[in-house]
C-alpha cells in the first residue's frame, strides 16, 4: 500500500538529504516527493509517497522522529486531504490534430502554456488519477515530454472525505 506522509522541518541545509539518506539506507523507495515553505517561517513541508504496510511506515516514522531537524511526521494516507500535482505534457501536434488535443485538454481543465509548429505543451493541475487520466487520453498522439511534480497534500478541516463521496456517486 502507498502511504502519504506530512513531514514538517526546520529549514535547513541538509535536512531532505538526511531523510533521503534514512530511507535508502533502509532500502525503501520515495515514489514521490514535494518540498516547500510551510505556514510558518524557517519552517518547511515535505509531501512523501511511500510504498510500505503500517508497521513499516511506524518504524519510518519513529526513524524520521530521531533527525534532528524533523518537527512533526504524520501519516496522512487514511485522513480525508486536498491532494494535487502539477504535470507538464509536450505532445506532438499536426494541423489536423491540433484542435482534438485542445479539446480534450479542456475536459481535463487544463491548460495550453506553448504552442510550436508541431507540438503543444498542455498543463495539468489535479489529483493524482487525472494526471494518469490524461496521460492516457494524450498517448495516441505522442508524448514527447513528461515533467511532473510529487504530490501535495493538506488534510481537510471539514473532513469530508471526497473519496467516500466519489465511491457513493459511483454507486448511484
């Protein structure tokens, strides 16, 4: 199962290498990951996906815990959350494709930031399944390039679960 971890840092020079390096030291893989400025200054928050059952994700975090500049680790995997990615999609376009990859980009609310004699750049903002979405809708014509950020994720305050809803919506 892949686990999602908030991990909040002092921000400091060396703090993702050392977490970095306690993974691999352990033989676990990173399948994403996203580091930025949290709500509060000198402060930064990292966004990891991680593949594990929960007594491996419990012994990661009792090992993040130990690093020095590690704040706070929580699991956020079960916990209703806002989830997004942003991807970059260079896609080979003809004059006679052109507008069907236009379209189809706008089902997905994306958005065309390039556009060259033979190929569009398309931007992607969404959860996770939309990213997988569009790549496959876009593959007929021919990705040229992917560039794709790791996952971010905030729990909800309200704590709807919009997965329990998706899954109800499914059923009507």
């Amino acid at each position: 199962m892949k686990h999602t971890l908030s991990v909040i840092v002092e921000d400091e020079a060396g703090v993702l290498s050392r977490i970095a390096s306690l993974f691999a030291r352990r033989g676990f893989n990173i399948e994403s990951l996203a580091v930025g400025p949290a709500e509060q200054e000198g402060v930064s928050r990292i966004t990891m996906v991680v593949p594990g059952d929960d007594r491996i994700i419990e012994q990661l975090t009792k090992q993040l815990y130990k690093l020095v500049n590690v704040l706070k680790v929580q699991d956020i995997t079960e916990i209703p959350c806002v989830e997004r990615e942003l991807m970059l999609l260079k896609v080979n376009a003809t004059s006679s494709n052109r507008s069907e990859i236009i379209e189809l980009s706008q089902i997905f609310r994306a958005r065309i930031v390039d556009v060259a004699e033979d190929s569009l750049t398309v931007e992607v903002v969404g959860d996770p399944g939309k990213m997988v979405a569009i790549v496959q809708v876009l593959q007929k014509f021919g990705l040229r390039e992917i560039a794709r950020t790791g996952k971010i994720s905030l729990t909800r305050e309200s704590g709807v679960n919009t997965e329990l809803l998706k899954s109800l919506q499914a059923k009507v």
